[in-house]
C-alpha cells in the first residue's frame, strides 16, 4: 500500500498547482480518490465528518442492483435457450447474457464518463460520482438486442442534455437513466418496443420471438406465465428489470442502509396498488382486469419504483413530498398502462412525469412550513396591537 | 404548570426530542479539577465576538488594570471589552487589512482591579443597571436572537434564555462546573430579571436538574433527548418563538455566575471553568483559569497521546480551531483535543470498511457497535460534492425549518427566502451535526454564517 501511495505521489506532482497538467486534475484525482481516501482535513465548519461520502453513497446503490443485473444477465441468456431449444446449463446462458450485456456496459461507462470527466476538466470541478450508478442503469433498462451505437447515442445525450445542460450532478430536473432510455424509445421506436426485441437474437433467428405481458395483454393475447415466474422473472423484457425477487433484495439493502427512502417505494407501491385495484374493480379491458398485485411484479414498475424514482436528485426531497411523489408515481405508473396501449409500460413515463413535478410537490411542502412561520408573525403582530 | 414531584421544582413545559444523535466519543472529562500554571499571556480575539468591529482603547505597551476596556464596539460603544488580568498591552496582532485579531495582554504579578459601585444594585432601575453592566464590561456575555451577536442595549427582548444543560460532544457538566457558586448565579439570575419584561427562563437536564432546581426567579424548563437537544434554537422555538423583530437574549451558564460575581463584588470576574477533552488527551479533567489565557501551559498538564493534534476552543462540531500556543476563546467552556485525520484510506469510500470510524450513516457497522468510546480525527473522510442525498439534515434537525432548503437560499443569497424558511430562528452551532453527517462534506455552518452576515449587513 505505501508503495502504491508513493507511486501515486510522484504520478501527482504534474497535476499540481501551477504545473504542466494542472487543467487535468479533476481527471487525476478521479482515480487516485478511487483508491485512496484523500488525506484531507477539515479547515472549517465541524471539526469530524462522517464516514459516508458521495463514493460510499453511490457503491452501496451499485451493490443493491447488482443481485437483478446478475439476475438479467442470465435471463437474456435462459430467454434466448428456451426459445431455441437447445440443451443448455445455467452457465451457458449466463454467457449468452454476459456476451450481449457486457459490451452495453462498457459503452454507457465510456461514453457517459468521458462526458463527465471532459465538464469536470472543462469547468475545474470534481469529478462526481453519480454517474457510476447511472451508468449501469442505463443498459439494464434497454431491450438487449439494441445496438452498441444506439446506447452510445442515448447515454450521450441523456448526459449532455439532460444532466449537464442543467449545471451537472445534483441539479438535473429528470434522472439521467431514464431519460437515456426516453431517447431512445422515442427516436428508434423499432428497436425498443413491438415483439421481437425483447428476447437476445428474435429479430435474426426464425422462431424466436417474445413479447412482454404487458405487451400481449395490450393486444389482446393471453398471457402464460405463472405469478411464480412472473415474480422470479423469468419473462421477457428489458434487461434488468424481469425479476422482482432480485429487485425486492436490492429495495432491502437500499432501505436498510439508508440510501433509497422508504417513503417513495412504499408510497409507489400503495399508489399503483390503489390504482390497479380499481381497474380491477372497473374491468373493461385485459390491462384492466389484470390482478393488481401481477400489476407490481410485471413491467418494470418494481425496478423503476426501487431504483429509478428514488434518485434523490429527480425526486421530491422534502419527507412529505416524498410521500405524495411516491404514491402519484405508482398512480401514474398503472394509468399509462392501462389507458395508452401505445405504451404498455407505463413506469418510464411515470416517473419522468413525476420528475417533473418533484420540485412543484416540494414547492408546496416547504409553503406550508414558510405560511405557518408567517401565520404566527402576523399573529403576534395583531396581539402587539390589540 | 406541572409541578415535579421528583425535584419538586415547578416546570414549565419539558422539551423532548427525538432527531438528532449522541456522538460517542472518547476523552469525556473526569468530573475532578487539575491545578495549572498561570498563564503569563491573555489574549482577546475580536473574532470570538461575532459582528463587531473592534475600536482599541489601548497601544501597545500602556498598563491595564482587570476589568479596563481594551476595546470597545465601533457601532455601539456603549459595549466594551474589558481585561481579564492587570498588565500590560504586549502586542497587537493584525491580519490581513489590518485586522485585529489578538490582542496580546501580559499579566503582572500585582493584580489591580477596576472597582465599580454595586452595593445597591438592587434598587437601580433597568437602565441604570444596564450602563453598570456596560460599564463594567459583562455586557458581552448577553447574545441575542436572531443572528447570535451582541445584544443590543437598546433593545428590550420578550425573554432571556440561559440553558444549563447541553449536548454537544463531550461537554461540560454545568452542575458541577457551577455548584459552589449558586449564590452567584442567582444574583445574576436576578440582575437578567431586571433586564427583560417578560421572563427568564432556565433549561436544565430532564433527569437530573442538580442545584439548578433551587433557583427562583426563573421559568423552569427540561431539556431531553439526542444532540442538538440543548441547544436554545430549539428551546426559543418551543417556548417564545421569535417573530419578525422580536429579540430573545441568551446568556451561558457561567456568564451568569460571572455577572453575578461582579454585582456582589464590583469587580469584573475573569474566571473560566474549562473541560479539557477529546480523545488526544491521557486523563481528560476539568481545569479553572481566566478567559483568554495560554493553552500552553494549561495543555502542558495534560499528556497528549498524539504527534500532530488539533486543538479546538469549544466542541468537535461548532469549536473554533486554535492550536498548542494559542489562547483561549472568550465564552468556551470545553477545549477538545483531537488528533490530525491527514492520512490516507485504501479503498476507504466501501461500504461496511473501516468500521471504527464513527458514522450516524448505515453504510458503516459503527452504529451497531454502540461503542461509547470512539476514536475520532479531523480527516473529511471525503470530499465535497454537489448536494444528491435528501433527507439526511432533517434527521439531525430538530427545528421546524427545512434544513437543506434553508441552506440553499443562503447559498444563492434570497433574502425573502431566508427570512421566511426561518434564518431568524437559528444560529450556525444549529448546524453542527448537519456538517458533521451530511454525505456532500457542504459546509453548512459557514454558509449559514454567511448568510446570517448578509441579513446583518442588509436588514439588519
């Protein structure tokens, strides 16, 4: 370890101040901060801080979605088998998946922190460390068929536009994950909805084919998974979010430790159970009469709801406005995907839509608080008169 | 009113609260005083007096007497600042823009007081004795709300708070700092009355008020619950909440005692009461010295079990730095001493590793442990980021003010917002524990100061 620390002293003394590369250091720093904890002191303020920081933060919320990539990783691969008929072992298909999945991976990091580290350069700030868990989420939420290129595109503009363009971590309106994945809905429908996208290889090899539950419920079809498969995730869909089990466990660690808020998954969870039990209750159509609680471990309404709409930075952030954001978002989720047949899932636009009006929610929350401190002012103004 | 049966002290209204947390952390001070070595040097810092700006009344090298104004307020030069010892000016120490920072007084082996008439304090009216408490330098000991300054003397608050029980880290015991002098405090308890039309009120610990059962005048409160629970932000809100343009006074423990002090003799009372903690010090013990004295020779006493060590006037969380030959601050009751944290952690930033360091956050094992005695040092444990996590302050908060809202309005400098999500309402100190447990390492207390400064300088 002393050896590495010194190595790393003398790779450091060009970025210094006043030095050759003093521009890059954000970029330096980036990587020497990913092995060491720097050796910074307080100068001001509280004398000790905690021993959490964004880093720890992040890691904890990439453990918590690892169990449902791993998972989605061998789902691609079980998907792709069962279709083709060949013999196959959970190792073969976990290759399969890994063989698809891995590059998209590698792509959103590059792509996405290439971005980053040139506007941390550019504008001489820190490197931060949301884009670790934004970049993993953005290939777990795609079809698994679409192309390298297309999760380039969507990565780039969803960093660009919808994070940067903002002011950069911690400022953008929308969680940058699911606006890659808008992008790319919206500009290359083809690839990212119909019948033949969400098992690995359908649009080449004849016979394969897959569409979702909400998919088939929405045109009409009978659906044939059982709940047990349905809740364990073996059925076609975007990559990671199949398996509400492996979603259930990430919810736990982020619960747990504190990083998710309970509040906006429970509220998500009353919110779509409300909705969907009053489809239930109406039944006019497939979508409608199907089961509330199937509503909860279909689509990607656990993963959205755990993974997506927690993101502290898009959502409400008052523990009131969490709440209302949480139970509108379930709400929406279930309305959408039930009135749009254009749209059988309806979780990505949900939240979206709910990120938008995070800010208002919080907006009226803290107006309680302003109007109560008011009331009392004015109250005691009138006493002082009277 | 309840009346206790307990303490048998009429209480009226007992504050509870929940959010907040107890830092445990080693170098609690042994409740038994250590003899030191006098200082030779007194300094007065004009820094510890937030807002003022100071006008010398003394050069360098002129005699002073205790309790001779050194200074006094440029804006209202009815506050004076008087001498802790007799001496001589040795040295005025400037910063950048010829700023005051220190002035240095050498103390004499002959002490010599200032002598002011007190026998029938009694009896004088409000304005009479606030020109002797003026005069005789102990006005400074009275802040006021909102902004946490000097009182103004022309003011007259809708109450006065002094709070014997606080919950910062590792502080001082007030009933064993304080319980020889009862007698003191309630004369100073008394002269407060005086001061304000309404009441003063007293907190003290939920389960053991200890001595400050026994005093009268006073409206007696209990303070119970997890840190920041004893801070008087929260006491105003619960029991005279401050309103636009109301004044609240506050005054610490044994500033009563030392206003007290002087009314019952008419000298100034330089005596400080000091619990030297944290977790560089061997034997933490409580010590007696004057306010502004060497920390040198009062450290020397004291086996220090590191090589680089911050030394700290005040608590862990809201302390001001100094260092080994410095000197100590004009109101703190507590020096901490904690070790410098200016080392390196591989891999640090994973979750569930190094668990000894104390975390309020459950990515660490720390909170499981409940270990009372833990090590602490003054590494960040990070760096600063833009602010992502929510809901972390309102957790350590228990005001009913949107911390991080707050702290965003100060940022961007919106007066309006300021005032109406309750910048009147708090002090920086309310933000100790926020700087302390927030993920982004943001520096609340500096901003909050900053933004206090900026309603000072355009409300006023």
């Amino acid at each position: 370890m002393n050896a590495l620390r010194k190595q790393l002293d003398t790779l450091k003394k060009p970025f210094g101040k006043g030095q050759k590369f003093e521009k890059f250091a954000p970029a330096f720093t980036a990587f020497e901060t990913f092995l060491f904890v720097p050796n910074h002191i307080t100068k001001k303020g509280a004398h000790i801080r905690d021993a959490v920081d964004l880093k720890r933060t992040m890691v904890t919320v990439i453990i918590a979605l690892l169990p449902a990539l791993i998972y989605g990783i061998y789902n691609t691969g079980y998907q792709y088998y069962i279709q083709t008929d060949e013999p196959f072992t959970f190792i073969d298909a976990f290759i399969h998946g890994a063989w698809k999945i891995v590059p998209m991976i590698i792509v959103s990091y590059v792509v996405g922190l290439s971005i980053e580290f040139g506007f941390a350069v550019y504008r001489g700030h820190e490197v931060n460390e949301g884009y670790l868990v934004t970049g993993l989420l953005i290939p777990m939420i795609m079809p698994v068929d679409i192309p390298l290129w297309m999760v380039g595109i969507s990565t780039a503009f969803a960093v660009l536009i919808a994070k940067e363009a903002f002011g950069g971590t911690g400022m953008n309106i929308l969680n940058p994950a699911l606006t890659a994945r808008a992008f790319a809905f919206f500009a290359y429908p083809t690839y990212m909805s119909g019948n033949k996208v969400w098992v690995s290889e359908a649009s080449n090899v004849d016979g394969i084919s897959g569409e979702t539950i909400l998919g088939s419920l929405a045109a009409g079809q009978d659906v044939n998974y059982s709940m047990i498969q349905m809740f364990q995730g073996s059925i076609p869909g975007s990559i990671a979010e199949t398996s509400t089990l492996w979603v259930v466990v990430g919810a736990l660690i982020l619960i747990l430790t504190g990083i998710g808020s309970w509040r906006i998954i429970t509220g998500g969870i009353i919110g779509a159970a409300i909705m969907g039990i009053l489809f239930n209750l109406w039944g006019a159509n497939a979508l409608m009469s199907f089961s509330w609680m199937n509503h909860l471990i279909v689509g990607g309404f656990a993963f959205g709801i755990v993974f997506m709409a927690t993101d502290p930075v898009s959502a409400a952030q008052t523990n009131k406005g969490k709440w209302i954001y949480g139970i509108l978002t379930g709400i929406f989720c279930i309305m959408i995907r039930v009135f749009n047949p254009a749209y059988p899932e309806g979780v990505m636009l949900a939240i979206l839509l709910m990120n938008v009006f995070a800010p208002t929610i919080d907006h009226y929350v803290v107006n309680g608080n302003i109007n109560k401190r008011k009331k009392r002012w004015i109250n005691a103004q009138e006493l002082k008169t009277a | 009113m309840i009346l206790d049966s307990n303490f048998l002290m009429r209480i009226i209204k007992k504050i509870q609260t929940r959010k907040g947390a107890k830092l445990n952390i080693k170098g609690e001070a042994e409740k038994v005083f250590k003899k030191t070595h006098p200082s030779k040097t007194y300094a007065l810092k004009p820094d510890d007096f937030f807002g003022i700006l100071p006008k010398l009344l003394k050069k360098e090298g002129e005699e002073i007497k205790t309790g001779e104004p050194v200074f006094f307020s440029k804006n209202e030069p009815r506050i004076k600042f008087v001498s802790p010892v007799s001496g001589f000016i040795k040295s005025i120490e400037r910063g950048a823009r010829r700023k005051i920072e220190k002035i240095i007084i050498s103390s004499s082996s002959n002490e010599n007081s200032e002598l002011h008439e007190v026998s029938n304090w009694e009896n004088l009216n409000r304005d009479e004795l606030k020109k002797l408490i003026l005069d005789s330098g102990n006005w400074p000991f009275i802040h006021q709300r909102p902004y946490g300054t000097i009182a103004n003397p022309n003011e007259t608050p809708k109450a006065i708070f002094v709070s014997t029980h606080t919950t910062n880290p590792l502080c001082p015991d007030f009933d064993f700092i304080l319980n020889k002098e009862i007698e003191d405090f309630q004369n100073g308890i008394s002269a407060l009355n005086k001061l304000s039309d309404q009441h003063v009120f007293l907190g003290t610990d939920a389960s053991f008020p200890g001595m400050f059962k026994n005093i009268s005048d006073v409206q007696h409160y209990t303070v119970s619950g997890l840190h920041p629970a004893g801070n008087i932000s929260l006491h105003i809100q619960e029991l005279a909440p401050l309103n636009m343009g109301d004044r609240v006074w506050t005054v610490n423990p044994e500033d009563v005692v030392k206003l007290g002090c002087f009314l019952s003799t008419g000298k100034f009372s330089p005596k400080r009461t000091i619990a030297i903690t944290g977790n560089s010090v061997e034997q933490p013990k409580y010590i007696v010295t004057k306010q502004g004295a060497e920390l040198q020779p009062i450290l020397n006493e004291f086996k220090l079990l590191y090589d680089q060590n911050r030394v700290i006037n005040g608590d862990v969380l809201t302390g001001t730095i100094s260092c080994l030959d410095g000197h100590l601050g004009y109101f703190n009751n507590q020096i901490s001493v904690i070790p410098e944290g200016n080392d390196y952690r591989m891999f640090g930033w994973l979750p569930f590793k190094d668990n000894n360091i104390l975390s309020l956050s459950n990515t660490s094992f720390s909170r499981l442990f409940k270990k009372k005695d833990f090590e602490v040092d003054t590494n960040i444990n990070g760096e600063e980021r833009a602010l992502v996590v929510t809901g972390e302050m309102e957790k350590v908060f228990p005001l009913d003010i949107y911390p991080m809202q707050l702290i965003k309005a100060c940022i961007v400098e919106d007066i309006e917002k300021m005032e109406a999500l309750g910048i009147y309402e708090v002090v920086p100190e309310d933000f100790g524990l926020i700087d302390y447990a927030n993920t982004s390492k943001i520096e609340a207390q500096e901003i909050i100061r900053e933004g206090i400064e900026l309603m000072i300088n355009e409300v006023g």
